[in-house]
C-alpha cells in the first residue's frame, strides 16, 4: 500500500477528538475538495506493507489509531490493514469520503463519513446508499463554508434521519473561512440532534501543515 505519512499526534476531530492518536494517513484521492488541506497526499508517498505500517505505529503508546488520507477505501490492501489492527487490540477509525462503497467494511472499524456540501465542487459524487451500511459505532461529517452548505446538511440529516442511525452528526467549519461563532449560532437554531465540530489539532498547531 501507498503511504503518505504516519505520525503521533492529538486526534483532531470527531468524538474522539483530543484523545491521543496513532494517524496513517494514505496516499491518493479521486476527489478534489475546494477547500481540501491534505492535497500534498494526493499523490505523495512510498510503497509499503502492511507489515511495515503495523510495525511503525508499534512505536506509539496509544491503541487509538486514525486511518485517512487521502482516501483510503482506495487502496485495498486497507482491509488487511483493519483485520491486522483489530487483531492487536487496536481501536481503528477511519475518516472517508464516502463516494466508494463501505459495505465490506469491518463493522468494529469507527467510519467517519464526509459527506460533500455544494461549496466543496465534490456534492454531486456523493454516494448516499452508503448510509446503509453505517451504525451508531460510526459518525458523519459535514464540513460548512457558507448558508447554503449548513442549509443542505440540515436538509440531509432530516432526509434521512442521521441522528438516529449514526453516534455522532458533525458540523464543521472550512478553516479560515467560516467564523466559528456564526457555525455555532447556526448550530444551536436548526434544533437538530448535531455536534460542532473544530478541528482541534489547528488550533494547537495553526501554523503546522503536516504530521498533526
């Protein structure tokens, strides 16, 4: 499998977030997210095993582990990857796009699933009959750069009603462009189930671009 980086850190998002986390981040994403802030792994990395990952992260005190990118359901070897980690003793989160199936997903793999408002230019690849294959172990994010982003996720999570079906529904912010106080207001009248979600490892390294 194709590697970006692999480093220890504070998980930075969902409901793990500020716990201490092992992150493999893998290369290549068929996406491309107006606002993304990994496109540096979209192509780089270096051919690995799984071996080799397994072996690296040994290396790290926390059994928390964050597989991303990237997006990962692209490579196939990320299976192995899970049956490897779970094997271990590992809680495993992974962060996706969603626009590739996640039916033969682990079910004890915690799915972050990001599904694409319009701001992002990616809306239109999103693969809604993946809903069904997520659990109340799993969580879907909604990343906001405008009205029109915050009025179509709530829009989604009433259709298909998320908070009934997953742990946790994720409103978050693009970085720099949307003020958190304005998301929160907006978070606290739309009366649904939601969590506000800031991407906590930016507020501890705002100036660092990688391996946070």
């Amino acid at each position: 499998m194709k590697v970006n980086e692999i480093y220890y850190s504070i998980q930075g998002e969902s409901s793990h977030a500020g716990r201490p986390c092992a992150i493999v981040r893998l290369t290549g994403c068929d996406l491309r997210c107006a606002w993304c802030d990994t496109a540096y792994a979209f192509h780089e990395g270096r051919e690995v095993t799984v071996a080799q990952v397994l072996d690296e992260i040994s290396a790290f005190p926390s059994k928390l582990v964050l597989v991303t990118g990237g997006e990962p359901m692209l490579q196939p070897a990320v299976h192995e990857l899970f049956e490897r980690l779970l094997a271990r003793g590992h809680e495993v989160c992974m962060e996706t796009g969603g626009h590739i199936s996640l039916r033969d997903v682990d079910l004890r793999v915690h799915k972050i699933m990001d599904l694409k408002c319009p701001s992002s230019r990616m809306s239109e690849h999103n693969h809604f009959e993946n809903i069904r294959y997520l659990t109340r172990n799993d969580e879907v994010k909604f990343v906001v750069g405008d009205r029109g982003d915050f009025d179509w996720a709530c829009a989604r999570i009433r259709e298909f009603g998320l908070p009934s079906l997953v742990g946790s529904v994720l409103i978050s912010p693009v970085f720099g462009r949307l003020p958190y106080d304005v998301l929160a207001g907006w978070v606290l009248g739309c009366g649904l189930d939601v969590r506000l979600q800031l991407q906590l490892h930016r507020l501890v390294w705002p100036y660092a671009v990688r391996g946070v």
